[in-house]
C-alpha cells in the first residue's frame, strides 16, 4: 500500500539517457520508465504510468530495486523480486509486475542501443 498511496521516483526525465514503454491492453495499463547511466550502473530512474493501484505500486518498487544497480543487475530483476519485494500481490494483479520488468528491460536495452550508435 505505501508504495500505491507515496510512489517513489514517479515523474518524466526530460534528459534521460533512455527509455522503455510497455502495455498491457488486456486491462489498459501502460508504463514508461526513464533511465539515466553512469559507468554501467543506473543513477537516476523514474517513470510514468497509467493504470490500477498495483501497477503504481510495482512501478514504484522496480524503480526502487533498479537504482544503484549495474544495467546487469537490473537486467536480472524478476517479477517474483517486485512481488517479494511488496509482500505479495493478490492473483489477479500480479501480470502487473510484469509491466515494470518488461518497460525497466526495453529501457535498458535502448540505452545499449543508443549507446551502439554512438
């Protein structure tokens, strides 16, 4: 609940050095989440989404696993981790976590691709 009614790291990063959207159409929830890097580890992240309590409250709880962490790190961060993370979700709502593991993973993946054609 503290991470539904305070998200954490929730506004848009107009300078960041990536980002990654994902969706789920099936209930109308979407998720960006923006990423900043230095020396292979994630600096800064925030996000952006649009849906049901549980997906703030994961959306908030992946940003707060990712940050600190080296972009293998977070490539590494699971949907059991978020859920674990918030002592559980209830069955309907757990496709949520999945929201912020697939957007964290298109950021990080942009974030290497931008960083190829450089």
């Amino acid at each position: 609940m503290e991470h539904f009614m305070c998200p954490q790291n929730a506004y848009i990063m107009p300078d960041a050095d990536a980002a990654g959207s994902a969706g789920d159409p099936a209930c109308g929830d979407a998720l960006t989440v923006f990423i900043k890097v230095r020396d292979n580890i994630i600096q800064e992240i925030s996000y952006l989404v649009f849906g049901c309590c549980a997906s703030i409250a994961t959306s908030s709880m992946t940003s707060v696993l990712a940050k600190g962490k080296s972009l293998e790190e977070a490539l590494n961060i699971t949907e059991e981790d978020i859920i674990k993370a918030l002592d559980g979700l209830p069955e309907n709502k757990v496709h949520c976590s999945n929201l912020g593991v697939t957007a964290l993973r298109k950021a990080i993946n942009n974030y290497y691709k931008n960083q190829a054609a450089k």
